[in-house]
C-alpha cells in the first residue's frame, strides 16, 4: 500500500472518474455477494462529494427497471440506498 502525501491525493482527487457506472457496478457487486448469502436488502451510503445529483439521478430509475425496491435517505452530505429483492 502506497503512503500518499495531501498533495497526491488532491490530484487523485481532481482525476477521479467515478460516477454513475461505478457506483451502480459497486451496487450490483453487493446485491449479488449479499443475495448469495441468503440476505434480501442492502443498504449503501454514497456520498454527494463523490457522486453529484447529475451522476446519482439514473441510478434509481435503472434499479427499479431491474424490479429492486429503492428507497433513498438524504443525509446532508450523503445519501443512503437502500435495496431490496424480496
């Protein structure tokens, strides 16, 4: 593990591509490695720092097309999602 200084991690920072694909594939990862334990919801936070309302808005819409039941929180500066499948 490499020990980043503040300013290699400003410019990870500034180069960040995660958004809307990313988050849904980290999503769908935790359905599946939830679901192959017997489980039928998850719950994630996703901070607004990291996904914008642009990025976050399809993710619903997608989630339920796939007939998940979404409820999201708002939490200030974050944002809770929780799945369910049963």
């Amino acid at each position: 593990m490499t020990k980043l200084n503040a300013e290699e991690a400003r410019a990870l920072s500034a180069s960040s591509t995660y958004g809307t694909e990313e988050t849904l594939n980290s999503i769908y990862k935790s359905i599946e490695s939830n679901a192959k334990t017997g489980k039928t919801k998850i719950t994630k936070g996703i901070s607004k720092e990291s996904v914008s309302d642009e990025e976050f808005a399809p993710i619903v819409p997608e989630l339920e097309s796939k007939g998940y039941t979404v409820e999201v929180l708002d939490q200030g500066s974050r944002r809770t999602i929780i799945i369910s499948w049963a």
